[in-house]
C-alpha cells in the first residue's frame, strides 16, 4: 500500500516538475496547441500551466500593428514611384485559431504583404503620379485599405489604416509638378485680384449713380417759388440781425457786405 502511494506521488511529482508556466502579456492573446490539434479557446492575459512535452502556447499580438513596407508603385503614365507606407493592422481575438489554423504564425509575410502589394499596385496603377501629392493621396489610401480589407477581412483580420508616409518622384517629374502647382497658384491671385477690382468697379458705380440720383432729385425739386421763398427768408433774417450790413438785392436774391469785416480790414 505504501509503495502505491509512493508510486503516485512520483508520478504526481513528475507531472509538476514537467509543467512549465506560459505568460500572456497585456495585449496579447494566446490559443495552446497539444499533440497537434489547436483549441478552440483563447487566453488572454494571465499565466498558463501547460506541460511543454506535448502541449505549446502559440501567443500573437491583438494591439495595432505597425508594418512598414518600401515599395515600388506604378502610375498611370508608367512611371516608377519610391514609397513608404504604413499598414496599421490587428487580429481579431477570436479570430487568432482559425488565423493560426489557416495562416500560420508567420501571417504578416506570407498573406499579409502579398495582399498588400497587390492592392497597392492595382490602385495606383489606376492615378497619374501628380495625385500622389496632392489631396488624392487619401483616396489612394483608402481605396487600398478597402481591397485588403475585401480579402483579409473574413480571415481574422481587421486592416486599421494604410497610409503613405513619403512619396519619391523622379527629380525631372517633380520640378515639373512644382512649377505646375506654382502657375495654378499664380493663376488663382490673379483671379482674386481680377474679382476684387471688378468689386471695387462696381461700388465706385453703385456710389457714382447715387450722386447722379440724389442731385437729380435735388434740382428737381428747387423750382423758382421755392428758391424766390428761400431768399426772402434769408433777406428777412439779414435784416433783424443787430449787426450792422449793407444789403443789395434785385428783390429776389440778397447779397450783402459786413461793413465791420470791412472796416477791420
């Protein structure tokens, strides 16, 4: 009896001994292989026991993942452009079995990239080499992250953004783009001169016709009773001033001469 629980205990001790602890890290997730066959479950972060004889813990990051990639692009016109672009990536947590299952570990160069470099060829291939640098840059990117997403999508993976980092031109191809961008630039001041002089054209007019009207109405309405009432108002005024003046009038309109400015000069 004593010898079979010896034997147990060894045996017990055996099975302990051969146990290895596996860390899952914060974000990670972890699915354990034994004897071939991957389990459905994933691990997240947290310490595993797992006998490392017959059983293995295959970990991948979930977090987003940076892949930069050089490439070659194509334009329209044939040329060859230099690129840096960024692909922001990340597994789907429940997703990682059937990545491993499918995929394998090493997913980013074998599915990944090819994906990646095809999308980027086929849409770039499809914009002259002048959008690269202008506001077209976003729609290229976008139009590559929906093709990777189209494959890449439904195989546990979820594609964040793509982005293009730099873009090398040809020297020639870039002068000549430059030189474009700065006549467009000229072309839209002088535009803006030309809208702001028709502007101003138009106040002065505006202004010009305003005088014409006001003057219009103006003689208009000094008919000869008015100005005959306006110079007996002011010779009557003239006259009950206590200063003293000389007022010469033909009757209708006065005219007069302070004798005092006179008489001080």
């Amino acid at each position: 009896m004593k010898t079979r629980m010896l034997v147990i205990l060894l045996t017990i001790m055996m099975l302990v001994a051969s146990c290895a602890p596996g860390v899952v890290r914060q974000g990670e997730v972890a699915v354990k292989r034994k004897f071939g066959r991957l389990s459905e479950d994933t691990y997240g972060p947290g310490m595993y026991w797992y006998n490392p004889v017959f059983a293995r813990l295959i970990k991948a990051p979930i977090r987003t993942t940076n892949l930069e990639v050089f490439l070659n692009l194509p334009s329209r016109e044939g040329l060859t452009i230099q690129s840096e672009i960024s692909i922001l990536y990340r597994i789907r947590e429940k997703d990682l079995p059937k990545v491993i299952t499918e995929v394998g570990e090493n997913y980013e160069m074998d599915i990944i990239l090819p994906v990646f470099r095809s999308a980027a060829a086929d849409i770039s291939a499809r914009f002259i080499a002048q959008d690269m640098h202008t506001a077209q840059r976003a729609t290229i990117e976008q139009a590559i992250q929906e093709r990777m997403e189209e494959v890449l999508g439904h195989r546990g993976f979820i594609i964040e953004s793509v982005l293009m980092k730099s873009i090398r031109m040809p020297a020639g191809l870039t002068r000549a783009i430059e030189d474009k961008l700065t006549a467009d630039q000229e072309a839209q001041r002088m535009e803006f001169v030309l809208q702001r002089e028709e502007m101003e054209a138009k106040r002065r007019r505006i202004e010009a016709e305003g005088k014409r009207d006001a003057q219009k109405i103006l003689a208009e309405g000094l008919t000869k009773e008015i100005i005959e009432l306006r110079s007996l108002e002011t010779l009557s005024d003239l006259a009950s001033s206590p200063n003293t003046k000389i007022i010469i009038s033909d009757g209708k309109t006065p005219y007069f001469i302070n004798t005092e400015t006179e008489t001080r000069r």
